[in-house]
C-alpha cells in the first residue's frame, strides 16, 4: 500500500471511529428530552467555535483569502445539505429507530455518494470496490431489518429519517470532494465554510418555526451530550476534509470506510445503551458483512 493510500485508510478511519461513537452520546441527550434542532445547533455551534479558534492561530487575518466564489459557494451548498437537513434527519433517526440501527442505515450512503460521483467527478469503480459497497449495502439492510434498535419499537416508515440523512450526506460529500479539487482552499477553510452555512440554515429553521424560545426549557444534561456529540464531530469533519482533498480520497473509497462507523456504535450501544436499545443476533450478522465489505473495497 502506498503512503498516500495509507493516509486516506488513517483520515478516513477517524471520522468512522468517532462518528460511531458521537451517536451514543446524541441517544443520551435525545433520551434526556433534547430535541432534533437543538441537538443539531449545539453540535454545529461547538464545531464552529473550534474551526474559527483554530483559523484565528493558524492563519489569522489571512484565512479564507484568495478563495473565489464558486469554491465558497459548494461548500454553502455542502453544509446546508449535509451539515443542516442532514444533520435534523440524524437526530430524527436517532430518536425513532435508536443510534445502532439509525448509524446502520446512515452508512448506505456510500451507494448514493458512487453513483452520483461517477457522472459529477468522473470517478471509476472497479470490480473490488462495486462488489464491497454491494456487500456493505446488503449487511445494512440486515441489520435494518434484525429487530433490532429502539427498545420502544419502531415502523418501517421511521427508516425514511436515516435514508433522508444518508442521501444528504452522499450529495454533500461529493460536493466537498468537487470542492476540494477544483479549488485552492484548505480542509480548514473548507469545513469552517461548511458549518457556517450549516449553522445559518439552522437558525433560519429554529426562527421560522418558533424553537428559539424553547429551547431554554430544554433538559440542561441533554445539552452536554450534544455537545461531547460536537467535539467528537469537529475532529471527525476535518478528518474527513483531509481524506477528501488527498489525491488518492476518492469518493468510492472514502466515504464506504467513513461508512463502517455502525461497527463502533455496535459496540458501544451494547454496552452503554441496555437500557434503551438492544443489540440481536442478525444486528451483528449485519455488521460482520459490514466488516467484509470494508476490507474488499480497501484492498
């Protein structure tokens, strides 16, 4: 393996690392009374404080400089998408389905994200690589239908959230892929102009809809779940931005690794969310093929 694939295995694993773990703490917070816009908020809010912190000492005045319009404008369009929609459906699923099922049914995005990178970025997909996003597909889709997730049960219609959401996050990522290449912009000034947009939508959303006030009423625990859910998303978003803009961070291999995070959230909903969820025998079938379809698209 060559060093430049090996850091797209490292940029690609971290976001799929901490993207399985950050859904534990949102069932947490959903369970303690939160709510699908405040979550979302308070997550974008924490990853915003953190990229603008970090462009303020890198960079100083001189960040965002020299970009032009149309790279800015693709990564408005990104974050609206994937960070604003798609980041309600998450919180949605999360609360509908629970975080183990809801993570699952996320990572079929790599099959949305392959056909649409194929028309939009020209990218190819050999044999190996179309044979485990096929794999990984058909293990989500058994554990989407294991009887698995929310102790309180849900329907089939429930799934359109996390669908919803992985349809997003496919569109979005291209778009970021798109952006990364085309452009002169670094991971940093490209995820800070993601969460901004992703940021202004959602507070456009709250006010339409009259939330702003309530969310003082909101449970206070709910909002430090959400926010360890941030600081585990800020790391995992940059990692992302990284794998992306590498030469070798093409889209059918990126976003299928990002896609293993279900694994992860297995574990932990197994062990930390007893009381809310259950873990069945197909579940870990599921993430078993999973695991395989992994491993045949990173070699």
């Amino acid at each position: 393996m060559s060093t430049a694939s090996t850091e797209v295995l490292v940029f690609a694993l971290i976001p799929a690392l901490l993207w399985g773990l950050a859904p534990i703490f949102d069932k947490r917070g959903m369970a303690a009374g939160g709510d699908a816009v405040q979550a979302s908020l308070v997550v974008v809010v924490v990853e915003l404080g953190c990229y603008l912190l970090a462009i303020a000492l890198l960079y100083g005045f001189g960040g965002f400089a020299g970009l032009t319009l149309e790279v800015v404008a693709i990564f408005v369009f990104a974050g609206a998408i994937g960070t604003a929609l798609g980041r309600i459906a998450i919180f949605v699923g999360v609360d509908r389905v629970g975080a183990s099922i809801n993570s699952a049914i996320l990572s079929s995005r790599p099959l949305f994200a392959t056909l649409i990178a194929i028309p939009w970025l020209g990218e190819g997909v050999d044999a190996v690589t179309a044979t485990g996003i096929v794999v990984i597909v058909f293990g989500l889709t058994l554990l989407a239908t294991a009887r698995g997730g929310d102790l309180e049960g849900w329907t089939m219609r429930d799934l359109v959230w996390p669908i919803a959401a992985a349809l997003t996050f496919a569109v979005a990522n291209v778009a970021r892929r798109y952006g990364l290449l085309e452009g002169s912009i670094t991971a940093l000034e490209a995820v800070t102009i993601n969460e901004l947009a992703g940021f202004v939508v959602l507070v456009g959303y709250a006010v339409a809809r009259g939330q702003v006030s309530t969310f003082r009423r909101l449970p206070r625990e709910s909002y430090g779940y959400f926010a360890v859910s941030g600081l585990l998303t800020t790391v995992a978003m940059l990692s992302l931005m990284i794998a992306l803009g590498l030469e070798a961070g093409r889209i059918a291999i990126v976003d299928p690794l990002v896609a293993t995070a279900p694994l992860v959230t297995l574990v932990f909903a197994a062990v930390f969310l007893r009381d809310l969820e259950r873990v069945t025998r197909g579940v870990l079938v599921g993430a078993t093929l999973v695991v395989i379809g992994a491993v045949l698209i990173t070699v």
